[in-house]
C-alpha cells in the first residue's frame, strides 16, 4: 500500500524542486546591484500607501468557524457511509441523530444572522 | 525496503520538529502560522507512513483546510500584532518548560524502558485506520463518543457566535449582524463627539 503513496511523495518532490531549483540557479547566476528603487515595495507601479496589515471583518472568523465545524462533521460522515452497509438502520438513525444536533446549531446561526453579509 | 521507511520516517520527524521549533521563534505571527502549516503537512505524511490512511486524509482536510484558515483568520482579525518587537519569551517561561517536558516525559520514557502499548482495547487484530473500520466502530463501541463529538461541534459553533457578538446575549431577541453593526456604528459616532476620545480616534 505504501508503494502507491511513493508517487504522492515523488510528485511531492518534484512540484517543490520546480520553483526551488531555479531560483538557486538564479542566484548563483543573477548580477546583484540593488537600488533604492529596485527594492521598493511594488503595486501595480504605483507608490504604495498606508500599511498592508488591515483588519478583516469579523464575519470572515465566523465563516471559517462554520466551515470548521461542518468540516467536521463530513470527516464523520465518510467512514459511516464506507460502513454503511454493515451497519443497517440502527447507524442511519444514530447519524440522523448526530446531524440533528448539528443542524441545531446551523439554525442558531442563521438565526442570529451570522451568515449574513454585512 | 524498511531501511526506506526508517528513512522517510527520519526526514518526517526531522522536518516536522523544525516546522515546531519555528513556529515559535520566528518574529512575523504569519510565518509562524505557516510553519504550523508545514508542520501539519508533515504529520499527515507521517500518518500516511503509517498506514492510515483515512486519518492522513482527515488531518489533510481538518489541520490544513479548515483549523489553519481560522488561526489566519484570527491573526487577520487582530489589530497590529506583525509580533515585530513583541518579547516572544513569556515571563513564566519556565512554567511552561515544566509542563511540557512532563508530557514529554510522559510519552518517552515507556518507550526508552519498552513498554508494552496496549494497541487494541479488545485485543482483536482488526486495523483500526481503515475506514470501515472506523465507520462501524463509531456506531459499535464508540457510539457516545460519537453523538457527544456532535454536541462538541454544536458548542463551538455556538459560543463562537456568542463570543464574537457578545453584545447579544444580554438581549431577549435575537438581533440579525445588520442591526448590531447598526448599533455599533451608532455607539462609535457617540463616541466620537466626545471631546476626550476625539483626540485619540484621529491619532490612530
């Protein structure tokens, strides 16, 4: 089994030497005379203004939140419906159970209006 | 082929342990994140060295997709903290240091003086990390870890709403964000005609 997963490793190595390997060979080729200019921060050519660290909203956090908790709960899913058929009616009611509390607290949020865009 | 895996497995816990030691002494906190990131990657692939699979995938989706986008998130979210500057080391260090080489401690000292794991709790051969496995054991032997994991999940979604508006819960109705981002605007145009705090809002 392990053999399979090799190829994972080796496209793994390969996609990570892509970008590497010539930016070494650009290093050891590349003339270095840095100016001010040549340094400064580029935007689209123009000067930049202000600072770049901005606060995000926080309707961002209570996406990702969201996203965590129902990522979750798809983790849980797979190995139910790979068992599934061993299983019979007792586990579909158990995960009916399981998705019920979940879609409890999905009812919460939408009442509160947290996945409203503001 | 073990001479491989011996291998890999070095280079994994190598790269994993310096992913760790840079999350916590590089200066920018979204480098460290990223490092955590790195360190996440080389955990599933160490899982995978295992031959689990399925929890290779999940640590994938869970630790890489979803929890590091909300510590991103919540670095975003925090106002002016590059960590450029900030004392990295905590006053009561030491503290900390007892308690994780405690846990530290905990785990490797049973493996220096070869003590026997208890694998299985039933003693049956059956691998735990494939999926079937797992499927039929959360509705078997797991079921109320399984149904307590949902109302965890239920938890967290709620006090994370209730955290990040707490203004709310003091009220009997439910307020939609709208009306709440209303009513903030509100209280800061207050604020803000005030002649003490106008000094320090246009300075900011």
């Amino acid at each position: 089994m392990l053999a399979h997963y090799a190829f994972i490793g080796v496209f793994f190595i390969a996609a990570a030497s892509f970008p590497i390997l010539p930016l070494i060979g650009a290093y050891f080729l590349r003339p270095s005379r840095p100016t001010e200019v040549k340094l400064d921060t580029y935007e689209c050519g123009l000067e930049a203004i202000g600072d770049i660290w901005v606060q995000f909203k926080v309707q961002y956090y209570l996406y990702a939140l969201a996203f965590v908790v129902f990522d979750i709960e798809v983790v849980f899913l797979y190995p139910w419906a790979v068992a599934f058929n061993q299983l019979g009616l007792f586990a579909l009611v158990e995960m009916a159970i399981f998705l019920f509390i979940l879609i409890g607290g999905l009812v919460y949020a939408w009442r509160k209006g947290a996945l409203e865009w503001v | 082929m073990n001479i491989l895996i011996m291998v890999i497995f070095v280079v994994l816990a190598a790269f994993t342990l310096a992913a760790g030691v840079m999350v916590v002494t590089v200066k920018n906190i979204i480098h460290a994140a990223l490092w955590l990131i790195a360190s996440f990657f080389s955990v599933a692939a160490m899982y995978l060295l295992m031959e689990a699979e399925f929890i290779a995938i999940v640590q994938v989706l869970v630790y890489v997709g979803a929890i590091s986008i909300l510590v991103l998130f919540a670095i975003m979210l925090t106002r002016h903290v590059t960590g450029e500057g900030v004392r990295q080391l905590y006053k009561r260090w030491w503290i900390a240091l007892i308690v994780a080489a405690a846990l530290f401690g905990v785990l490797i000292v049973p493996t220096v003086f070869n003590y026997e794991w208890a694998v299985q709790p039933s003693g049956a051969q059956i691998s735990i990390a494939s999926t079937v496995e797992i499927g039929t054991a959360f509705m078997r032997e797991y079921l109320l870890p399984f149904e307590v994991a949902s109302v965890l999940l239920l938890v967290a979604l709620i006090g994370a709403i209730v955290i990040a508006f707490e203004e709310r819960s003091t009220r009997r109705r439910v307020l939609t964000l709208a009306e709440e981002v209303e009513q903030r605007r509100q209280r800061n145009e207050s604020l803000r005609l005030a002649p003490t705090t106008h000094a320090s809002e246009t300075s900011e």
